[in-house]
C-alpha cells in the first residue's frame, strides 16, 4: 500500500521529525512492508536552528487568520520558514534516508522542532536514491489535483490541524483516493461554543505564548482583544469549519475528552460525529518504557520548552522549590530550552535538551513527571514519562491520561502544590508502573496506532 503523510512545513533536510508524529508513523508504516512517504516542503533559504527543544509545540488552534501571525500556526510552527523551494512548480526528487536524529525534538502534540546540522543523517535534497521516504513538492504542488493522482496513493494521511484554509489540499487529495485521513492535533476548544470561558482562556493564552517576547502590557493587550474578537468570530469559524469537517472522510482527535468535544461540535454543525476518532499521538515506545532493572528514585522529572509562556517557568519552580524545601530527600530534575543559567533550588538540576535514549533513562529512574503547562492537546512528555512509569502531576486534567482515577478533578493550577504532594503520598502507595499510567505504552506505540489507521482508512470509503 501506498501511504502519503502531509503536513505544511517548509523545512531543510536536517529538520525532518523522525523521532514522532508524522515522522514516526512513516517509519511504523514501513516497517509493516507500506510504501510510506513523508511529504513536506523544502525550504532553501538558509536559517539560524532554533534551540532543540525536549517538549512538543502542541497545536494552537488559531480560528480565523492573523495578520503576521497567520504562518506560524500548528504544532511545528518554530520550524516553518518563509523561503518556498527553488524547486517549486515542479516535482523534485525525493529524499531523506530514513534515520532517527540524534538530537530529540518533541511532540506534543502533534507534533517537532528542527534537529542540528551535525546529529542529522538525513541525505541531500537533490538525490536521486528513489527508496528514500521524502517527497518534497511545491506548495502549489499539493494544491494541485494532478500531483496527487499522479502518486496514486492508496491513503492519505494529513496534518492540517482541521484548518479550512487548507481545505484546496483536502480536496486535491480526496481526488487521488477517498481513502484521507486528518489528525487535528487539538484539545477540543475549537470554537466558543465547545465552552465559552475555557475557549476565551485558551485563545489568551495562545495569542500570549506568540507574542511573549513583545512587552508585557502590549501582549496582555493583545491577547485580551485576540481573544474577544476570536469569540465574537464563532459564527464564520464555525460555518468555514462545517464545510471542512463535510469534505474530510475521517477526523482524528488524540484525546478522549477532546473527542467527546468535537463529536458534540460536530453534531452542532451538522456534521457526522461518526467520522470523529479518537487515536493517539505515537510514543517510541521501544525506548520509553518501564525497565523493572532500572531503580526507581525520589526524582521528580520536567521536560519543556521553557522559553514559552504556555509552560509556565515561574509556577513549576515556585511549587518544586516549596515542596523540596519540606521534603529534603526528593530532588528535581528539569529538562529543556529556555533555563536560566542556575538552578534556584540546590536539589533542583537543570539540563538541556537530551536525545531520547537519555532522557528516556531519566524518566525510567523518576518517579513523578511534573508540568506546569497552562494547556496542552495531548501531552507528549507527559506520556513518554507514563510510559516509563512515572505518575503524572499537571493540571487538573492531563490530556493524554483521560479520566485517570489518580488525577483530582476539582482542582487547578491554584493548588499545584498540593496536586503534587498529594501525588507523591500516593506515590507511596502504589507500585511503579501503576496500571492506569502504564497503558497509555500500548495505546501509543506506532505499531498499534498505524494499524488503527489501516482499520480506519477502511470504514472511512
């Protein structure tokens, strides 16, 4: 079979995701004998790398365009570059050896940040090795009916985030196979009416993570008037979404209360809600797992990009220094882009971004994965550390988890500091992995996700 796997990114060889979402189903497709081929553009203008990051941009659902802003959006946008390919018109050769980048790059979502030059083993553009699983066409390529036909793939899996701006792609697409699927990569906030105080809370924030670096009264500003104006443009978000959720055969959600959301959404809009499915994001779970061998310790484990206002630096060390400060035989270990220069804490340690063998050890010897973030849509380092048998302390909802016994539903950031003592308490309580953390190793391997897909792309002709 062949299977297409498209996402808008213009991105340079040495970018390229294999480690998770597109990226690591392309390889799970392969590795079943598929004949799966990532699509993406290739941008040619030369970039400075952005910091590697160990925690996925989740998606933030914009819902109608932003000047300036409006390139930027999904769950990769610190990868997108301005530059269209030199090739663009024409059907460049594929490219891409298959290979896992050194450097880890998250999700999350749904899903990476570009890797280094120097870990990337990824070939040139311009070869000509026809069993490479790159395509990298024009933009206006995969707008183009003819393209995709003249591929004659037999699925089609797309990473548009249910943007209807993208719906010229759907449709060239729909007419080359009906078998098209769409992971939204989304919390389930896609309008106001999926909840009018969480939706204007969510849009704030998103808006506030974009313009973070801007001063801080100019962005709150904003952010307050992105938020108002997103509200009042519910009615043309909806309608715009209605066309798109008709067009599209299958539409993927990575959480079950993100689902249920979007189902009743769907009925709203007079959708089918059938068509909605909850699959979600893949895991290399053949490195984060549980391994009895390995010891667990009093470590707690955070991993993010902590630059950004979404993750929430100034709370996730105000509550580990409170809490180490009483529990002096626990220690803190914070991964990702974005630190500062030294820990505030003595039994807090900071690191960089790891490749995903390290940092799969260090979650295999913790006990608790801690974030502070303000949303996510799925989770990702939530579910590797889950994976790796952490218990996972977050918001009142972590996405992935879906109705977690262990997680408390009446609480919220305001109390964070208790959610995690309370955790570790329980902690004490239960043996490492626990069965409701643990699942998510098999609901989130590759393996298990592609053949849902294979399943799915069946029902959706």
């Amino acid at each position: 079979m062949k299977i297409l796997l498209y996402t808008d990114l213009a991105i340079r060889p040495d970018q390229l995701f294999w480690p998770r979402d597109l990226g690591l189903l392309t390889k799970a497709f392969r590795d079943l004998g598929h004949n799966a081929l990532l699509v993406v553009h290739l941008a040619t203008e030369p970039r400075t790398t952005p910091a590697i990051s160990n925690e996925l941009d989740p998606n933030r659902e914009q819902p109608f365009e932003v000047p300036q802003l409006r390139d930027e959006v999904g769950p990769h946008s610190n990868i997108r570059a301005q530059a269209r390919p030199a090739t663009a018109g024409k059907n460049p050769p594929v490219a891409g050896a298959l290979q896992s980048s050194d450097c880890y790059s998250e999700s999350s979502e749904v899903g990476p940040h570009p890797t280094s030059a120097t870990s990337s083993k990824i070939k040139h553009p311009k070869s000509n090795i026809q069993d490479d699983p790159v395509l990298w066409p024009s933009p206006s390529d995969v707008r183009d009916p003819l393209w995709w036909q003249s591929q004659k793939p037999d699925l089609v899996i797309l990473g548009l985030w249910t943007r209807p701006k993208y719906d010229p792609i759907r449709r060239a697409a729909l007419s080359a196979t009906p078998r098209v699927i769409e992971r939204a990569d989304s919390d389930g906030m896609r309008t106001a009416s999926c909840g009018l105080f969480t939706y204007a809370k969510r849009r704030f924030d998103y808006f506030r993570d974009r313009t973070f670096g801007w001063p801080s009264p100019l962005s709150i500003l904003a952010s307050i008037f992105y938020s108002f104006t997103s509200i009042l443009a519910t009615p043309w978000i909806e309608c715009r979404l209605r066309k798109t959720l008709t067009l599209l055969p299958s539409v993927l959600i990575e959480t079950p209360p993100a689902t249920l959301l979007w189902k009743s959404l769907a009925t709203r809009l007079g959708a089918d809600p059938e068509k909605i499915h909850h699959v979600p994001h893949p895991i290399q779970t053949d490195i984060f797992k549980f391994d009895p061998a390995i010891p667990k310790k009093n470590q707690i484990i955070s991993v993010g990009r902590w630059d950004s206002y979404q993750k929430n630096l100034p709370l996730l060390l105000k509550t580990l220094h409170s809490f180490l400060d009483k529990n002096p035989s626990w220690t803190s270990l914070v991964i990702g882009s974005g630190l500062p220069t030294r820990s505030p804490h003595p039994q807090i340690t900071f690191l960089p971004p790891l490749p995903p063998p390290d940092l799969a050890h260090h979650m295999q010897r913790s006990k608790i994965f801690f974030s502070s973030s303000r949303y996510e849509s799925f989770g990702l380092a939530s579910a590797e550390a889950a994976s790796c048998g952490c218990l996972v302390v977050g918001p009142s909802e972590v996405p992935f988890l879906g109705d977690d016994p262990l997680t408390p539903k009446d609480s919220f950031f305001g109390s964070t500091f208790s959610l995690l003592l309370g955790k570790l308490q329980n902690a004490s309580e239960h043996e490492h992995p626990s069965s409701s953390q643990m699942k998510v190793a098999h609901l989130s391997s590759p393996q298990s996700i592609v053949n849902l897909l294979l399943r799915l792309s069946l029902v959706s002709t």
